[in-house]
C-alpha cells in the first residue's frame, strides 16, 4: 500500500497527470494574448510554411504520436500536406525531395539524437524549421530557425504526460493560426 502521509500521489505518473491542467494553461500563456495569438508568435511563424503548404513532422517516441494528431490537425483545418516520418529514418534518407516541405521536428527534451540530426538534415537541405520542445535553452531550440517552447516543466515520469499534452495545445495553436492565414 503506498504511503500517502507526506504526498498525496503514490507515484511521479500520477502527479504529472494531476499537473496536466496547469502545464496547458502556463503553455497557453506563453502563445495566447486576450485578443488571441500573441504579436510576436504571429511574426515568427509568418512564412513558415512553404508555398505549397507541405509540412513534414520528424519526431520519435511519444512526441511523434502528437505529431500524428498534429496532421490530421494540419491537414483537416488548414488544408496543408503532412507527413510524419520516424525521426532516426528522415535523418537516413538518401536523394531530394523536390517537394522541400517545412519541418517540425517535436522532442520532449530538445536533445533526442535522432530528432536532432533529422535538425541537422533539414538544415542542410535548406528547409524551413521550427521545433516544439519543453527545454527552451534545448540545443533543438537553439538550432531551428523558430522555437516555440512548452511550459509543461521537470517531469519524471518516464511517458513524459504533460509535454505530451502540452505539445498537442501547442501544435492545436499552429494549426489554428495556419488555418486563418
């Protein structure tokens, strides 16, 4: 039986999923003014997307199934072509893609190697990138052109819950701010 006297939650999981509400609402704040999408995300995020419309999403883990629901997102309220690919098989990919869609690249830590040398690849390929990671000083941060970080906080609970959930809000505010575009 877990011992409940000092801490109501008889293990990190638990409290993570309790923490959900506030990491949302602290991530929120970070993207959202009264009025709606703050200014200065708006200007960043301004000519991301290709002129086509095409996105590719490289993430691993649980981060890459919010990149799945990020394309029926992307793809249902904006219109765009999506595809999310293995982080670790993007990075390996041999010949061009004449389609040059922008990349998302998604990591709970900002530090996931296959992630980052799916970075690297898009980088060198001269793609637009932006990444979504809870770790703003991340070296994937660092090295997208855009960033846009979560407040989700320190989890240690091994399925990484609230940047999970955190990077569903964030990706649901990309998708909202693509479709008015």
């Amino acid at each position: 039986m877990p011992n409940f006297s000092h801490d109501p939650f008889p293990h990190e999981m638990l409290r993570e999923i309790f923490e959900q509400p506030a990491a949302i609402r602290q991530t929120m704040a970070l993207y959202l003014s009264k009025s709606g999408l703050k200014a200065e995300i708006a200007g960043q995020l301004e000519g991301w997307s290709n002129p086509a419309g095409e996105i590719l999403i490289a993430a691993s883990g649980s981060s890459r199934h919010s990149g799945l629901a990020a394309e029926i997102q992307l793809e249902d309220l904006c219109g765009l072509a999506v595809d999310v690919e293995y982080a670790s098989e993007y990075s390996c990919r041999g010949g061009k893609d004449l389609r040059r869609p922008s990349v998302l690249v998604l990591s709970q830590s900002g530090e996931t190697s296959d992630t980052l040398a799916a970075l690297s690849a898009a980088r060198a390929r001269g793609q637009r990138t932006l990444a979504i990671t809870n770790v703003p000083d991340s070296t994937m941060a660092r090295e997208a052109e855009i960033s846009m970080p979560l407040a989700a906080g320190k989890e240690l609970a091994i399925p990484a819950t609230k940047s999970f959930t955190c990077q569903l809000t964030v990706l649901y505010l990309l998708a909202l701010y693509e479709g008015t575009r």
